[in-house]
C-alpha cells in the first residue's frame, strides 16, 4: 500500500529548535519501537490475522503516537514558549501551536 505524500508545511520559528540529547534520544527510541509496531501491524495484514486481533494493535500504536506528541507537546511548552516569551515573540509561537493543534481535532 503506498500512502500519500504529506507535504507539510515547515514551522517558521523566529528560534532555533533544539532537543536536549536526552529528550531527542527518548523522542527517537520512543518512535523506532513505533516503528517495528507498525511493521508487525503490516506482518499481521499480509498473514490475514484476524481483524480484531490487528485491530487492537493499531490501537496500541495510535496511544504511543498521542505519547510522543504529549511529550514533544511538553518540551515545547517549557522549552520554546518559555524562549519566545523570553524574547518578546510569543504570540508568533503560540499561533503556530495552536495550528499544530487544529491538526489534532477529530
């Protein structure tokens, strides 16, 4: 199955943004496992598992993407907001949070 290319936009912060080496090696680690899930998803397709069996995992995946957003969420509001409302730019920041939001909206 090819997916369609997501041409998102890239966020145009007035900072640079920079994971500590911990956050980006938690952030990486976090996304690899995802990663192998999602291939086990696919394993579990090609060999016709039962749908609610695929079901569940695909669930399971989705809760570790709302994890890693909560914590690229988290870093950014005690990392970039707290630096833009340092350097007298926070309203630029927070409008570009509050797009990235609208994209989580249901």
């Amino acid at each position: 199955m090819n997916l369609p290319s997501l041409n998102l936009p890239s966020h145009q912060s007035p900072h640079p943004h920079v994971h500590s080496e911990d956050s980006l090696k938690k952030l990486v680690n976090r996304l690899s496992r995802l990663e192998g899930h999602i291939r086990g998803i696919k394993t579990m397709v090609q060999e016709n598992r039962p749908c609610p069996d695929v079901l569940i995992q695909v669930a399971a995946v989705r809760g570790g993407l709302d994890r890693v957003a909560r914590m690229i969420l988290d870093e950014h509001l005690s990392e970039c907001i707290t630096r833009a409302a340092a350097e007298g730019n926070i309203e630029e920041e927070i409008e570009a949070l509050k797009t990235a939001l609208d994209r989580f909206a249901i």
